[in-house]
C-alpha cells in the first residue's frame, strides 16, 4: 500500500502512544499516526478530522474501550477499529469481537507490536477496498447492466439481479452452474479464448465481444460481453468479471439502417444527399441509379456540387428555382437538362427536400433524379401528332365540309323542283351520311389531344346530363356510383354520350344502362344482345361496327378520350349477356359507393 494511512491511537499511556507511534512508523510505508488520551477528545477529533483506522485501550478512566467504540460506531459504522489493550482476557476478547471490531490484540514486545502493524495496514486496505468496491457496485446498480463473476474452475459465483432477469432464471438457478447453462458450445469457446488472451503476458486487459444468451425461454437474446479478470497476486488466476449489455435494439437498428441504404442503393431513382454544413453544399452520398444514370462513379461526385450536370442548354430559371428553394429551405421540383460524363443530354425531373434534425434545423438535402428523356421525346412526338391532327381537322372541316354543304344544297334545290324522286332522297340520305362521317371524324381528331387542366367531376351528375342530351327512347338508366374523379368535364360527358347511344342503338329501344364502380374506375354495361363476335376483336376501330348506316366511330372515341385521360379501357361482357365497358386506372377522389346487396 503506498497512500498514507492516518490513524488515531487513543490510550491513557503517553508512553504506549509514543511507542506505538514508532513502531507504525518503522512498519509502514507512510503512515501518520495522531495520539490522544482520553477517548471524549478522540470523539471530538473523529467529527472534525478524517482517520483510516483507530486504535483504541481497553481499560481507561473516563471510558472503556468498547463503550468509545459503541459511541464511535453511532456516527461511523465503517472506519476499522482495532482494540489494543493490556488488561486481556477472554471475555473481554469475545465482547469485543461480538460487539464488531475489526481486531483484539494484548499489548506485548516487538511481536505484537508487528502484528499490531500489519493489522492496521490489512484492516485500511480492506476498507479501502470495500469502498471502492461500494462505489463501482453503485454505478453498475446504476447503469442496470447484468454482472457475474466465474470462479477459475468456469463456474457462475455471482449474478445480480439485473443479469437473472436478463436469462428469466433466478439468480440460484444459475449460481453454481457453468456459462454452458445459458450459452452454446460456440459462444462458450469463444469466451475461453478470449479469457486466454487477457491472461497471456501480452493481452489486452479486457475484450469485448458479442454473444448470444440463451434465456430459460423464448429465442437467444445478441448481448455484448465486456470481460476481464478478477484481480489476483502472483499466478494464481481467481476468476473472472463480466458485464453483459443487451443489444437487441442496436442490432434491429443496424438491420433497419442497412435496409434503409439497400432501399436507397437500388431505389430505381437518383438519389444524392447534400451537407449545406460543407461549403458549397457537396453530395455526400450517391446512389447507383444515380451513378448508372449520368455516367458518373462515386469518386466522381462525392464531395462536389451537383451543378456539374447542367451544361449550355440547361435552362437558367430551372437553376434558379431550386437555388431559391434551397435559401427558403423548402422543397422543389423541376424538369431541367442535364448532361452525362460523355457529354449525352438526358431530361431530369430533380425534387429537392430539406432534411431537419429534431429542431428543425436543416442538416441535410435529398435528392431525387428520375431520367425522363422518353417521356419528354413522346411528349414532343405527341405535340407534333396533335399539330398534324389539328391540320387534318381543318382540312376536313374546311375542305371537305365547304363541297358537301353545296352538295346538300343543291340537291334540296333539286327537291323542291322535281319534288319527290327516289334518287334524290338516295343522294340525300347518302350526304347526310358523308356529314355524319365528317363530324365524327373532326370528333376523334380533335379527342386524341393530350387532356389539359382536369377538374373534380361527380359522376352521378355528369352520367345523367349526358344521358339527357341523348335520344335514349324508351331505356332506363341505373347510375350506382357515388364517385367524384379528376377529369375533363366536356371531354368525359362526350364519353358518356357515345357510350349510350352506342347501348341504345346496338341493346333497343328499351335497354337498360348501368353506371357503377370498380376498384379503381368505373363500369359501363347494358342488358342487351352483348357484343356481336365479328366486330369484338377490333371494337374501339374507326369505322367498325355491326349497325347499318352507324359510322362505327363512337367507341373509336371513347377510347381517345380514355386515352388521354391515361386510362385503360376493356370492353367485355356483363353478367346478363350485354356489353360492359371497364374504365381502369383512375384516381378516386371520394370513396366509392357501397357495392349493392
């Protein structure tokens, strides 16, 4: 022991005090021994001053030994009194031991003397110890971690709470018993091996390590053991120490996190993070879509500013609305052209958000890159349909529309001169015809454009006006949809209109139609004859039909009209036998209506 010891000798004695006092002194390393004698002035010196060990007389005027203990005691249960006395006997010896000192020893020579010495350098270095010993037990008690202690032979000789609760076995159950009680063969050569290497003159002083414990029931719980060996003198090895950590939560997290970066790493989008902490704001993370999509590794780009993808034709306001979001630290969203490693331009639809810490700071910006090259080259191509589209619509209403109107005229000049003629109602009847063609044909033309602003459209209402602006006769109409979709108001009752003059003139005058729900649309159907087997295999066709004198250009519509919407359409057979037409694909944007009973 090299720290000071500070003890209090209290003897009625000057001369066994100084005597005392010099043999401590030649015993100890470093010793500091205080003499008083009387014990009142020893309580005294106890309250104020702080003392590792007292040693204390037996028979003295004031008050025995004990009685000084006794009073010693009420205040400080723990300091090593030592009970050094001339008047040895017996029973004084059993008083003494029973009442708790830590020694008893009769005055003597030199041996005793020595034995006194030794004793009092046992008794501090055992409280010491004992309180360090207290501190760390607080601090794991603390901490709640499961401890055990093995003796050298590997058996358990102690577990606290904590680590009983871990196994759901009780503490005497495991007590006794070797680490095999609770572990596999595997996680218990691994546990030798690593006590081995504490052992060896080179070892660490402790390892860590991760093991599964196997619980009295339920599936083994991932810990992490920190071990080390108990403390010993010489080469006697008396054990080990251990502390486990249950790591079930921080597992879990590992395995969420590395499924978080595979999602990430083959998201079929871009996706770059950004530190604005940096300067420049550089990407600290690429995905591979994002390295397969612009042609750049991730040496290339980590810890540069996304910027080195725009090039001459990337458009300045584009640029200039994610910079703007970026200062605001809002979301965005912008279509804008970028360019490949090897020089190749590729549309990309860059979404930008900010990445908040608890509170709501900005620590990060994801990105999101979707290549949409195809999408805008078939949007150009689509422009350029329309553009021919509305060319041929003029050319027909102009060109064509101009002769058959003087043709019509004409032929009711005709009429009214010759009054009626077989050949002249033929002639007229085969005009009008050309004039239903016309219309029908401007019709498509002008439904095969791309579907502009869309508004929120009932489908109840809508499905009866456009019932009412058809000659429907004598049929009934069933709505049974309580739906409101996203739509071209116009364009959708054009679809409803030819879809029930196509029901009434292909089902009779008396058929039924029904309007109702699917998961993702709505169905059109009929209780007529159904679709006729010549004409099913290209229904939607312009100018397929199986009426006479119909123009076969209604379906060829509703599917332009679908079409544009980008909807899907299927037409099949209803459960009486007639036509059903099922429109898929198409946001809802209230619930559908109870499915009738």
């Amino acid at each position: 022991m090299t720290d000071r010891i500070d003890v209090l000798h209290v003897d009625d004695d000057p001369s066994i005090l100084d005597l005392t006092t010099a043999y401590l002194d030649r015993e100890l390393d470093a010793v500091d021994v205080a003499s008083v004698t009387d014990p009142e002035t020893a309580l005294d010196r106890l309250a104020e001053e702080t003392f590792d060990c007292v040693i204390s007389d037996y028979d003295m005027p004031e008050m025995t030994g004990l009685d000084f203990f006794e009073r010693l005691r009420a205040d400080d249960s723990a300091i090593p009194f030592i009970l050094y006395t001339g008047k040895g006997s017996e029973e004084i010896a059993s008083q003494a031991l029973n009442a708790g000192v830590t020694g008893y020893f009769q005055k003597g020579g030199p041996e005793q003397l020595r034995r006194l010495a030794n004793r009092v350098e046992q008794a501090v270095e055992d409280a010491r110890t004992r309180v360090i010993a207290e501190r760390y037990s607080t601090v794991i008690e603390a901490l709640n971690y499961p401890v055990y202690v093995v003796d050298e032979t590997g058996v358990f000789q102690f577990v606290n709470e904590p680590f009983a609760e871990l196994t759901g076995y009780d503490r005497e159950e495991i007590i006794g018993s070797t680490p095999g009680f609770i572990k596999d063969d595997a996680a218990v050569a691994e546990a030798e091996e690593r006590l081995g290497q504490i052992l060896s003159s080179e070892g660490p002083d402790a390892q860590r390590f991760p093991v599964d414990i196997q619980p009295k029931e339920g599936e083994p719980i991932p810990c992490r053991d920190h071990m080390a060996a108990l403390p010993y003198d010489g080469e006697e090895f008396e054990g080990s120490v251990g502390i486990l950590r249950d790591v079930s939560d921080e597992r879990r997290r590992e395995r969420e996190l590395e499924m978080k970066t595979r999602a990430l790493d083959e998201a079929p989008v871009g996706i770059t993070v950004t530190d604005p902490q940096q300067d420049d704001n550089p990407m600290v993370y690429v995905n591979d879509r994002f390295v397969e999509m612009t042609g750049y590794d991730r040496s290339d780009s980590i810890g540069v500013n996304c910027r080195f993808l725009q090039g001459p034709d990337t458009d300045p306001q584009a640029v200039e609305t994610l910079r703007r979001a970026l200062d605001a630290d809002e979301p965005a969203s912008v279509e804008m052209l970028n360019y490949r490693k090897d020089g190749t331009e590729f549309w990309n639809r860059v979404s930008i958000a900010p990445i908040r810490a608890a509170d709501g700071s900005v620590t990060h910006w994801v990105g999101f890159q979707r290549d949409i090259t195809e999408f805008k080259e078939r949007e150009v191509a689509l422009e350029r349909q329309n553009e021919r589209l509305e060319s041929f619509a003029g050319i027909v209403s102009h060109d064509l529309r101009n002769p058959l109107n003087v043709a019509q005229a004409r032929a009711q000049f005709l009429q009214e001169d010759i009054g009626d003629n077989e050949d002249l109602d033929a002639l007229q009847t085969a005009l009008d015809r050309i004039e239903s063609i016309v219309e029908q044909t401007l019709t498509l033309a002008r439904e095969g454009e791309t579907v502009g602003e869309v508004a929120s459209v009932a489908l109840p209402e809508l499905v009866t006006d456009s019932w009412e602006t058809v000659d429907t006769a004598d049929a009934t109409l069933s709505v049974e949809t309580d739906q409101t979709i996203p739509a071209d108001p116009a364009r959708l009752r054009s679809l409803f209109e030819n879809l029930i003059r196509n029901a009434v003139e292909h089902g009779g005058p008396d058929v039924t139609v029904r309007v109702g729900d699917l998961d993702d649309g709505f169905y059109v159907e009929d209780d007529g004859e159904g679709i006729p087997e010549a004409v099913r295999g290209d229904l939607f066709s312009p100018g397929k039909t199986s009426t006479q004198n119909n123009t076969g250009f209604g379906l060829a519509i509703v599917e332009s009209i679908a079409t544009a919407h980008g909807w899907q359409v299927e037409a099949t057979e209803a459960e009486s036998g007639g036509a059903r037409f099922e429109f898929t694909g198409i946001e809802r944007l209230t619930p559908p209506a109870p499915a009738p009973q």
